[in-house]
C-alpha cells in the first residue's frame, strides 16, 4: 500500500513536471510568435494597397463559381496587408469590407469611387500604390497572372517587372511579361504604382486556383516578395 502511495506520489509529480515545462515551452513560443508579428510600423514606408472594386460594382464574375472579383481582390489585399505589417511597413488599404467607396448609389457612382481613391492616395502621400484585381477575358483560354504599369513611370515598371519575376516563376502560365496599361489608379500618384491582376476569372483552371485559400496564399506572398526585394529591406 505505501508502495503504491509513493509510486503514485512519484507519477504525480513527473506529470506536473511535464505539465510545466509544456506551459513554459508554449509561452516562450507565444513570446516568439508576437515578437515577430509588428504592430505598429517599424520601417519608414507607406503602401497604399487597393483592393479593386466594391458593392455594387462586383468586378469581373467566376465563371463557374460566380465568386465576385471584388471579394477575392479584398481578400489577396488583406493578406498581402498582413505580410507587409509583419515586416513594420505601414499600411493603408482604400477598401476594408465588400462595399466600394461610391457613397450614394447614382450613374455616376463609379467615378466617385475612383475619385475617392484617388483623394486617399493624395492624402497618405504613400511610397507606393499596389492595386490588386483578378482579370476576365472573352476567350476563355487566357490565363495566368500579369502586372500593370503606367508607359510614363519608369519606377513603376522596376516596381512591376519585380513582382512579376514571382508571379512567373511561382504561378502556372504567368510568362507573359509586365504590360504598359492606361489606367486612372496608375495616374494617382507620382510613386511606384501598379496593378496585379492576378488570374483570369473566365479561365476555368485559373477560377479554381484562385478560389483556393492556398492559392490566394501564394499570389499574396508573390506581390510581397515582388515588393520587398524592389524596396530592398
Ligand atoms: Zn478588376
């Protein structure tokens, strides 16, 4: 009987220890984890992220799924937001939820949207201006993933041949190359500006791809690391 009382005494306390050591381990580990997730910014570098489009306008449509671009692009943005954060760059996204920034639905709603886009950029005065879209494209064989950038900034195509250096090494059929593209976002700002589009959503491959959170994943670790190696940090 005291045997077993002492062996029982001696179980209890290997346990507690194990119990222990497992606490510490897992707060040390905690401590790692929040020690590398940054807060506030550490680096002096803003990045405007926009998300393209917004309730009502829903973008480009899946083909097969009917996702709304809108939605995908706020949710490669926040992620790409995610990653930039991590590394202490300030971020400002012109988007946070489903609906544009139309204010008042009216016909000329779109060009308050954009207008309003325009007026965030004036006033964060960012480093740079990343646009993410998905594309869409009457023949349905077009695929792959392509970057924006307006003919008249050369930093921009730095900005735009750096990210799509990713997107066609680590993205199927996205060999095409950076494309000149005339469009108001690229006009907003005199800083680095371009605009990802990151798949084709009338590309039933690409429309599965993108769908995936996996995949969404690796497109915004495309854009980050696109933008980190151009910033050089
Ligand atoms: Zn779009």
């Amino acid at each position: 009987m005291h045997k077993k009382k002492t062996l029982f005494s001696l179980i209890t306390i290997l346990v507690s220890g194990i119990i222990l050591l497992s606490a510490s381990f897992l707060t040390s580990l905690a401590s790692t984890v929040s020690a590398q997730i940054v807060e506030t910014p550490t680096i002096n570098y803003t990045i405007v992220i926009d998300p393209g489009h917004g309730f009502p306008d829903p973008g480009s449509i899946g083909k097969n799924s009917k996702v709304k671009e809108s939605d995908l692009n706020l949710v490669v943005s926040s992620l790409l937001a995610d990653k930039l954060r991590k590394v202490g760059i300030n971020v400002v996204l012109t988007r946070t939820d489903e609906n544009g920034l139309y204010g008042l639905y009216s016909t000329t709603y779109k060009k308050r949207d954009m207008a309003k886009r325009k007026e965030i950029i004036n006033d964060v005065k960012p480093n740079m201006v990343v646009s993410v879209h998905m594309n869409s494209f009457t023949n349905t064989k077009l695929r792959g993933a392509q970057v924006f950038y307006d003919k008249s900034s050369e930093i921009s195509r730095e900005l735009a041949l750096s990210i799509q250096n990713f997107f066609t090494s680590e993205l199927p059929a996205s060999d095409k190359g950076v494309s000149v593209g005339d469009y108001f976002m690229l006009k907003c700002t005199d800083a680095p500006s371009v605009i990802c589009e990151c798949g084709f959503l009338s590309n039933p491959e690409d429309e599965k791809l993108l769908l995936s959170p996996d995949y969404q994943e690796k497109v915004a670790n495309c854009i980050f690391r696109g933008i980190i190696s151009f910033i050089n940090i």
